[in-house]
C-alpha cells in the first residue's frame, strides 16, 4: 500500500499566492523523485478548539490560515529514497529563500496507509 507523508502548516494569510506558487515550483522535484501526488489544502473551515484543534496544534496566529497538505509515495521505501533525493536536488537551492511559512510550527509525520476506500 502506499504511505503517505502529511503537513500542518501556518501560512502567513497575506502570502497565500507566494504559498501556492512554492508547491506548484516544488511538485516536478517530488513528482520525478517517486511521488504520486501533491496535495494543498487551504483552512477554509478550520475552528479554534478549547482542548485541541489543527491552529492550536501550529500555534496559528491571527494573520496566518492552516494548511493541511501531503504527498503520497507508492511505498514507505520509494518515500526514504525520493525524499533524500528531493532534498539533494540542486533546483531546493533555486526556491525562495523567503518562505511564506514557519517551519519550526511545521507539524509532519509518516503514515503507512491501511484502507483505501
């Protein structure tokens, strides 16, 4: 089954276009190195929770929108390998500088898939 690498992101709300230009530079680097797809969510309907909630989990600030975004991979082996290789590719030095995002509030994981519906 396929395994899937997924994102919580805060993005500063006024560099939405700067956000979706980044993936849309970033996906070929992902898709040439073994990705099956790309996905970009942007928080459209995304409530502050009491306990927990996905702009508490990046500690989302009011000038900032979650997005919710992965990338599937056929296998947790073709993951490791194309993810290495994305990160070695010389066209990573080409992308802004500037991100339009903290990455430190950045929340990422692996997740071997175990239904398909």
């Amino acid at each position: 089954m396929s395994y899937v690498d997924g994102f919580l992101i805060p993005v500063k709300t006024a560099r939405k276009d700067d956000y979706i230009k980044l993936a849309r530079e970033s996906w070929p680097m992902f898709q040439e190195h073994g990705a099956l797809k790309l996905v970009e969510n942007w928080g459209d309907n995304v409530p502050e929770g009491k306990i927990t909630s996905f702009p508490m989990a990046v500690k989302c600030e009011a000038d900032e929108t979650v997005v919710f975004s992965w990338i599937i991979w056929p296998s947790k082996e073709a993951r490791e390998k194309g993810m290495k290789a994305v990160q070695e590719d010389p066209r990573m030095d080409q992308l802004p500088g500037d991100m339009p995002f903290d990455g430190k509030r950045m929340i990422f994981g692996g997740f071997q898939t175990v239904f398909e519906g």
